[in-house]
C-alpha cells in the first residue's frame, strides 16, 4: 500500500492514485481480482461539508448493490462461462454429465470433487437410500398447514422442522467448531448431515405433495433409483409391484442433475450467509429454500407456466412482448444474471422435453411457447439485452406434462439443489483459515444524529413510504363488523 504509481508494467497489481489526497496504492491482483479491504487502506480527511456517516477518515468502501461484481469466496466447486454459454460441474461439462451420469453420481462428484468408483457410488447410493426415512412425527407437522399452502413454504419449514431431531448435529449445543474442526470425527458428523439432507429432500417434498392431494404417507421405498424413490413415494396409492415409468424417471434424474448446482446463484448464497454464522446445516438449506422460492429464482419455472396460460394462444405473442418492451410484464424464464448468450441446460432441457412429450402427449401450452420463444429470439429489445431463455423456460412444460400442479415446479427445483448448496457449505466449513461471518456493509444515507422530539412538539408525517399503510381485517366478515361487543358495534370500538 502506498507503493509508487510506476510498479512495473506486466505485474500483477493494480495502481489507484487516491486524487483526493494525492496519494498512490499498489494493489494486488490475484486470480484476476482484487481485495476490497485493501480498498479500505485508501483514507482521506472528511471535508467540512462530508456527513460524517460516510467516515471518509475510516477508509474507502466499495459499493456493489446486487452483488454484480463481487467474488465472495473462492471455489472450486462449479465454473460458468456466461458469454460462451459453458456450464461445468468440477470440470466436467454438463452436457457430458447429462448424458452418462446421474443425480446422485453427480452429487458425490460436486460434494467431494471427483467421480466415485463403481464401490463408492454403490456405498453412497446405498447410505443415501438408506437415511431417506424420517419420524414418525412428521405426519402431524405436515398435517398442521392450511389445505392450501404452497409446497415450498411446507417444504421450507420442513427442512428446518428435520434439524431440530439431530442436537448432535448443532453447533448451538455441541460447540461451534463442530464442523470446522476437519478431523475424522467432525468430517464424519458432516457427512450424515450431508447425507440424512440429500436422503430426506425427497421424502419432505414428496410429503408435501400428498398432503395436499390428501394422500397418506407412504415409507421411501426400496430398490429404486433416487428420482424412480421419489415418483414412487408422491405417486403410490397402494398398488401391487408399482414402479414408475422409466422415460418419467430418467427425464426427472437428467432435470435433477441439471439443477444440482449453479456457483453462487441467490439461493446458495443465502446457504452460505446464513451457514456463516455456523449455524446447523439444516437451518442454513431452510434458508437457501427460502430464497429459490422467489419469483426471480427458483419460482419462475412456475411463473413461466402462469405467463403461458395468460398468453393463451400463439396469436397473442406479440401483444404480450409489447406489454413487456413497456415494463408492464416480464418475459419469465428469459435473461439471466450470468448467461449473456445462452444457457446450455435450456438444450438438455429441451430435449428431456421431447423425450416426456412422446409418452405424456404434447402440452397444450407448447405451441404458445414456441411462438413467444421464436418471437423473443428475433426481437432487437431481446437481442440487444442479451436475454435468451434460461432452464426454467421449459422445465416447467415438462414437470406440466408430467403432471405436477404449477406451485410444485420449484420444489422440483429445490429438492436436487439440496447437493449444490450443501457442496458449497461443506466446502466454506473446511475452507483454510476457518469461516469468516458474512457481515456486508452499508452506506449509510438515513439521517444524521437527531433528538428525541417529545410527543406534543411532533409534526406527522404523512408521505405514503413512511407512514404504515391502512390494513383491511381479511379475516373478519360482514356478520362481525355488524354484530355489537359490549353494547357497541364494531364500527364505534
Ligand atoms: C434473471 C434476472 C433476474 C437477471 O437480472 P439482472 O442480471 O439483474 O438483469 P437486469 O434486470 O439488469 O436486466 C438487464 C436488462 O434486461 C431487461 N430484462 C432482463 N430480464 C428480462 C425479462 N425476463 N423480460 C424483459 N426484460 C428483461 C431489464 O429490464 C434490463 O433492461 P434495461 O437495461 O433497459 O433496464 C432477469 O433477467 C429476470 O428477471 N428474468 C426473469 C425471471 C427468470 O426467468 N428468472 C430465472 C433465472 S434462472
């Protein structure tokens, strides 16, 4: 810090002449980045009419709203290439994964960072099959939500709901270092963790589904596949010798593997804000599953399928993508914070598609999707952004022929995401130096040191943003406003 700005040409630094006092900074670059807290080395005196807020004095902040351009960690787990639409797990493309491995294979891979030998995948398959059973108890946790909860609020609580049986597993009551430690026992501990989670994703999501379709539980079957388990413990109602359908359940294994894992997407990054505060893994994949529930997440594959049916039909194509050139929709399951010219999943995608559609039937949403893809694809506004479809444009037509109701299609997205965000939280816990607590800054704009102002001298303020909304009481009927409390009728209390 505060090297000479003339640092040899060809090095790897950056020079930053602070114009502010006049001074310069080497700064190094490793791995073509640089270190925002060398940036806090940059201090200058606060001018007299700086808000002292900004503590210009304290060092130089650096701001990134969105996290456009900052690097959190460094990872070894999965690359992406958004210009050239390149996806790789550990180094291996996907579309190799997705043409000769499967999920659970894939899984161990982007756990533990190469492909297991024909005994190692047989053990991991087999503990995994082994720890999909859960409590007994569960029935009434999943039995306790309203007819018509969304499956990922059930599926979000759930995963919360299964930390709270493993103590052995929390670092709030076995000590902090739990899973840091990185000796035998502790990357044991870890291990089943890894394990129970991945094992039980299934079998909460499929609780979820046949509480809402008022089913009975059924125990997770053995001698299936992971995905051919999960059809089987959503679909069977008691049948003699059921197996899912083969094409159903090998489109459903290429999907889950597609999902596995996307580097520092909203979700696991989530996993890993909340896992930094080493708290229990179950606690921190709850929070993951929050975030994919969003509509700019892990919820547009649903999106996508509400926006095809507002559509209607090929013919209202272009109304639609005017209303979006407007701002007054959004074409969901196009454009993506990283894929600037394709998304490779969407091709793998799209064929597992047509491979559902020879035995389901075409979805009658298909045409219209075609239409509004080919449409965007030709358009300037969609050009010039460089939006193109992403993997939930048609994923969520192969889970509709498939048959699952719209709200699932996210869960069918969180359950194979369970592998990457707890990839990424296995490999923060043993990073070298130890988990550092993710606590971002802000800058602070609010305002400045006041007095409290005594009741009787406020003036009110009334702008709409800074006063509470006036709320309706939904749950209260006509019948109540009318009746009387105490001699009085509602509208007088
Ligand atoms: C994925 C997404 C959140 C990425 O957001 P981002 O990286 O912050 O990109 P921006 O929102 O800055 O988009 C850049 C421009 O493209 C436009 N844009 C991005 N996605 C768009 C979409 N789906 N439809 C219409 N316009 C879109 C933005 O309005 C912006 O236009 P502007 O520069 O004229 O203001 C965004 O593309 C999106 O909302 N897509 C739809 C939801 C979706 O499919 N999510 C799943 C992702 S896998």
């Amino acid at each position: 810090m505060g090297k000479p700005l003339d640092a040899p040409l060809g090095t790897n630094t950056l020079s930053v002449r602070d114009n502010r006092t006049g001074k310069t900074y080497s700064i190094p670059i490793v791995d073509n980045s640089i270190s925002a807290t060398d940036f806090k080395a940059l201090s200058a005196p606060r001018a007299p009419s700086e808000r002292e807020e900004n503590e210009t004095e304290k060092g130089l902040r650096v701001a990134d709203k969105g996290f456009l351009n900052t690097a959190v960690l460094r990872s070894e787990i999965t690359f992406i290439d958004g210009d050239a639409g390149v996806l790789r797990y550990r180094g291996y493309p996907i579309e190799q994964l997705a043409l000769h491995s499967n999920h659970l294979e894939t899984a161990y891979l982007l756990i533990y960072g190469s492909l297991p030998t024909k005994s190692q995948f047989q053990l991991w398959h087999d503990e995994i099959m082994h720890h999909s059973v859960i409590h007994a108890d569960a029935e009434q946790f999943f039995r306790s939500f309203r007819y018509d909860a969304h499956p990922m609020a059930i599926l979000t609580s759930a995963l919360s709901y299964l930390g709270s049986y493993y103590s052995e597993a929390n670092p709030s009551l076995q000590g902090q270092n739990l899973f840091t430690k990185g000796d035998k026992t502790s990357l044991a501990t870890m291990d089943k963790q890894i394990i129970r989670l991945i094992g039980k994703a299934t079998t909460l999501a499929a609780m979820a589904y046949r509480v809402r379709q008022g089913r009975e539980f059924v125990t997770p079957p053995t001698g299936l596949s992971y995905a051919g388990s999960f059809l089987y413990q959503m679909d069977h109602l008691g049948q003699e010798n059921y197996v899912p359908n083969p094409v159903l359940e090998k489109a459903l294994d290429v999907l889950f593997l597609l999902h596995a894992d996307h580097e520092m997407n909203a979700s696991s990054t989530s996993v890993l804000q909340v896992g930094s505060s080493l708290v229990d893994p179950y606690s921190a994949v709850a929070a993951g599953c929050a975030s994919l529930y969003g509509p700019l997440h892990g919820g547009a594959n649903e999106a996508v399928i509400r926006m095809l049916i507002s559509i209607g039909k090929p013919e209202n194509v272009p109304a639609f993508l005017e209303a979006v050139k407007k701002r007054e929709k959004v074409l969901s399951g196009f454009g993506h914070r990283v894929y600037k010219t394709s998304d490779p999943r969407s091709f793998i995608v799209r064929k597992t598609a047509d491979e559902v559609f020879k035995i389901t039937g075409k979805d009658e949403l298909l045409e219209t999707a075609m239409a509004l893809h080919d449409a965007a694809m030709k358009d300037n506004y969609f050009i010039s952004r460089k939006l193109a479809p992403n993997v939930d444009f048609w994923s969520g037509l192969i889970y509709r022929a498939m048959g699952f109701p719209n709200d699932f299609f996210p869960v069918l997205f969180a359950v194979p995401r369970v592998v990457g965000w707890l990839a990424h939280w296995r490999q923060m816990m043993l990073q070298t130096g130890g988990v550092k607590i993710w606590r971002p800054r802000q800058i602070y704009v609010g305002a400045g040191k006041r007095d409290y102002v005594p009741l009787e001298d406020r003036v009110a303020v009334e702008e709409p943003k800074k006063t509470p909304s006036v709320v309706e009481h939904s749950g209260i009927s006509k019948r109540t406003t009318l009746a009387s409390f105490k001699g009085q009728t509602r509208a007088k209390l």
